[in-house]
C-alpha cells in the first residue's frame, strides 16, 4: 500500500509500510499532476475569464555529495539562432529532455496511458544511476507564471508520486495551493537522495515567487564561479 507523505515527511523508496523491501527501482516513475482551480461560473466569471492557459514543466536537479548541479552542460544554438544553455547537463528539463548517463529522462505530457492521472513523468533508473550523483530534486515551475498573474494559489490537486518499474505506487505527496501560495510561481516538490546504500524520499513543499527554475538553480544548487 503506497504511503501518502506530509510536508517534510522522508520514506525508505524500496520499503512498504511495514519495512519490507518489496519495490523495485530499477526503473521509478516521478509522476506530477495538478488542477487549475476553476474560475466563477457566474455571468460575470465567464466574462472575465479570459485567462492564459496555464503552462507547467517538471525539472530535475542532479546533484552530487555537495548537494550542487556539478554540471551545468553546454550552450548550443537552435535552429531559430537562439542561444540556449544547459544542455545535456545535470539538470533534466524541457530543452534537455534525457540526461546525458541516459538514466533520467522527461517524458513531457503523458500520452501513453500508464500512470493515469500525471501531467508531467520524470523517469529514474535509481539502482544505475552513478555513484557521483547522491541527490536529484525535482521541481514544478509555472512557464511565465509572473507575466501572467498565475502563481500556485490558483492550482488543486497537486501531487508528486513515486511509482516502482512494476507499476506499483510507492508513495504520494498532494498539496493544494491556498492563500499561502499566492504569488508562488515555482515549487521545490520532492527530492530522493542516498542514505546508507538505499534511497530515500522526501516531501519539500518549497514555494518560489520565481517562475524560472534557472534562478532557484542558481540561488541554491549551483557552484560558486
């Protein structure tokens, strides 16, 4: 039975509720998913409803026994003659989808009808993962959340979950954006780290007014220059 996790709260990701070891993480899906909170019916709510559509991206940081992204990749040019950085790094997002050890990878929207119910699947092979990276963290960012006025205030239902290679839930974090999450247009959701030769993981719930997951990276998991 997967266990459902509180803020701050840190599981054992190969043991159930009763301490065996029964999940295999050859291969976990990191599965995220999230309502946007419905506007006013009304005749006024619908005639002011006029919203962007909401736009969020998983991300993940891998990190080494510091606890910093070691590396940062490359910076190429795209085909419309933008610079873009970061590429085939240690961090896993939409410009970067497969980590460069092929180990992680982003699925992007989930089309294939496993793990029902997740916007967005991050994809681990924890038990190949080298021994160099000892923590990746995962995070949800509203794409122009701050030019748009959407922030996590306005998002239900969220939740990030752990699901083993035999498609059995391991665990589930869920939040819901109240008061407290308004004008928070990121969040630090979860991350899974060694501990004495096993995994672990843990519920963060970290709100960012940012939108943009590159200044989280900078602020908190990025080397000194």
């Amino acid at each position: 039975m997967a266990i459902n996790l509180q803020k701050g709260q840190t599981i054992d990701l190969r043991k159930n509720d009763r301490g065996e070891s029964v999940y295999d993480l050859s291969k976990v899906t990191i599965g995220l998913g999230w309502d946007v909170r419905k506007q006013g019916s009304g005749f006024f709510g619908k005639l002011f409803s006029k919203e962007a559509e909401y736009d969020l991206d998983a991300v993940a940081f891998l990190l080494d026994g510091n606890g910093k992204v070691a590396n940062l990749g490359k910076t190429v040019q795209t085909n419309d003659g933008r610079q873009m950085g970061l590429y085939q790094g240690d961090v896993v997002f939409f410009n970067s989808m497969q980590h460069p050890s092929g180990n992680v990878w982003l699925t992007g929207d989930n089309r294939t009808g496993a793990g029902d119910g997740d916007d967005e699947q991050i994809i681990v092979r924890l038990d190949q993962l080298d021994q160099s990276y000892q923590k990746i963290v995962f995070i949800v960012t509203i794409y122009q959340g701050r030019t748009n006025n959407q922030h996590f205030g306005m998002i239900e239902n969220a939740f990030i979950r752990a699901v083993d290679a035999s498609g059995k839930e391991i665990t589930k974090y869920s939040l819901s954006g109240d008061s407290s999450m308004n004008g928070m247009c990121a969040m630090v959701f979860a991350e899974a780290y060694r501990h004495n030769g096993d995994w672990k993981f843990r519920a963060v719930g970290e709100p960012h007014h940012t939108d943009n997951f590159i200044d989280i990276l900078r602020q908190q998991y990025a080397y000194s220059n």
